[in-house]
C-alpha cells in the first residue's frame, strides 16, 4: 500500500478458446493470458484492460465483486479486442465509465469493424463490443484524489497504443507496450517500423517506475521494470535480426522458439511470422491481408 492509500492486484485470466489450425510444429493455438489490473484505495477502484470473452469477464467481475470497492472507471490501454471486447459487460454490470485516449477509440473503432474478418472467426464468445470509452481532459483522472495519467506511446503493437502511469504507487500498466514472457505480437509493427516501439519502450522507462503490469505475461514472472523493458528491448532487437537471417516463416517460427523456449503465445509468434513474410514476399499486395490471415 502507498503513502496515499493506493494498492493494486493483478488478475490473470484464462487464454481464450481458441478455433483454428495447428501450429507448424503441431501444437495446439493458444493465446497468452491476459492480465487485467485492479487499483484501489479504500472505497473505489479502476480496472485496466478486462479482455475479450463473456467467460473472462464473468471470471474477472466476480474477482473485482470480491474486492468490495466501488468501480468508478474501466480504462483500456489500446485498441486490440483481446483487451477490451468484453468491457460493456463490466461497465454495466459495475455501472463504471470506460475511458481511453483519443487515438485508441479511433482504434477500438477499428477493431470492431475487423471483428468478422478476424476475431469471430478465432475466438468463439465475444459479447457485444460497442465503443462507449471516453476521453479524460488532459489524459488525467483521479482515484480517491489520486493522479492517474494517460501516457501516449504511439506505435507499438499497434498503432496508438497508451500506458496508465500511477506516480503513487510507482507503477505502469503498460498493455502491450511492455511484455513478459510472452512472444511480441509484430505483425502490425511491421509496417511502422521496430523504432517506433523502441521510442515507446524509451518513454516507459523515462516514467522511472518500479512496477510494469504487462498486459501479456507469465504469472510466474515477477514485475520488475527493468527487466521487463530490457527483455522487451532484446526481443526487438532478436525479432529483427532474425527477420534478415531467416528465409521462411516456418524458419523464423522454429528459431524463435529455440531462443524463447519458455515465452507464452506461440500463437501470436505464428500470426506474426506469417505476417512479416507474406507482406515482404508479395510486394504490391494489400498487407492487411496477410497480418488478418496469420490469425486464421
Ligand atoms: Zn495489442
């Protein structure tokens, strides 16, 4: 607990189930888990990031209900539906206000226009997603007179993507600015460019926060934040290389998991290979295809 009266906990929640082929080396697709985060003092509470399925947000609303604190705010860090499909759920159910930058609106927007093409054909248990997030005046808002800041990182595994900054507690809830132990969802990433992830990680860690809650981890990981951002740092710096040296997408899965072999989120290292190499080896083509297809 802060000085102030802030504390926060951190629910893992069950990778949702999953209908599409195997990986190439035979394993079954299973998404990484999703860690949502609650911050609370002693009568309200904030969530960060509840997650796609009904089944998740039934799990976890029933974890928040235990906490017996009020949820004023539910905020989501960006725009992928695995972190917020299933908030209407929770906001009603709690009667909370959903609030997110400006720029991730414009993504869950996105997001839910790709549903048919993408999501409702993996994911089986997606309740109805409509964007009700609102922007915070000065990307500000409070928890019991406690600053909660919206910080911009720009692209990262998507474009516009945030983190929460709570300077009481020195934390940052980084969504999928920061991972940990978990492969690195590039496929978006691969059309801005690495360094603009590079720039988000530099702006994380400028924050000087202790604690970094990934929005995709291994619950055995601790949350140091200096070794989650130097671990996301390396994969980057792994991830690209390897993209020079390797011919295939089967080669560039095979050897990523020879370096990782305990990361999470295999399926999200196959999206990704499939990604990178359809767009580069069909030059002219609409990449949108190739980064939707490696889901599917
Ligand atoms: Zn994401």
């Amino acid at each position: 607990m802060s000085p102030t009266g802030l504390t926060h906990k951190v629910f893992i929640n069950k990778s949702p189930q999953q209908d599409s082929g195997d990986l190439p080396n035979g394993e079954r697709r299973l998404f990484p888990p999703l860690a949502s985060t609650l911050i609370y003092g002693a009568e309200e509470a904030v969530l960060v990031d509840p997650g796609l399925t009904t089944d998740q947000a039934h799990a976890l609303g029933d974890w928040v209900a235990g906490m017996n604190r009020r949820l004023t705010d539910i905020f989501i860090t960006h725009g992928h539906g695995d972190h917020w499909f299933n908030t209407d759920l929770l906001a009603q159910r709690f009667g909370a206000r959903v609030v997110a930058g400006e720029g991730t609106i414009g993504q869950m927007h996105a997001n839910v226009a790709a549903r048919p093409f993408v999501w409702d054909k993996v994911y089986p248990g997606i309740p109805e997603s409509p964007v009700t997030a609102v922007t915070v005046p000065g990307n500000r808002f409070t928890l019991e007179g406690n600053e909660l800041v919206i910080v911009e990182a720009g692209y990262t595994d998507t474009d516009a993507s945030t983190v929460l900054h709570v300077p009481d507690l020195g934390l940052v809830v980084a969504g999928d600015v920061i991972y940990n132990g978990a492969h690195l969802y590039l496929s978006e990433t691969s059309l801005a460019g690495l360094d603009a992830w590079r720039q988000a990680i530099d702006r994380v860690e400028s924050l000087g926060a202790r604690h970094i809650v990934a929005g995709h981890q291994n619950a055995d990981r601790d949350d140091d934040a200096a070794r989650t951002i130097a671990e996301t740092r390396e994969y980057l710096d792994v991830a690209e290389e390897l993209f020079r040296t390797q011919k295939t997408a089967v080669d560039y899965f095979n050897e990523m998991v020879d370096r990782y072999p305990d990361r999470l989120g295999r399926t999200v290292l196959w999206a990704t290979a499939q990604a990178v190499y359809g767009i580069r080896d069909n030059p002219g083509q609409d990449p949108v295809q190739y980064i939707a297809g490696g889901w599917l």
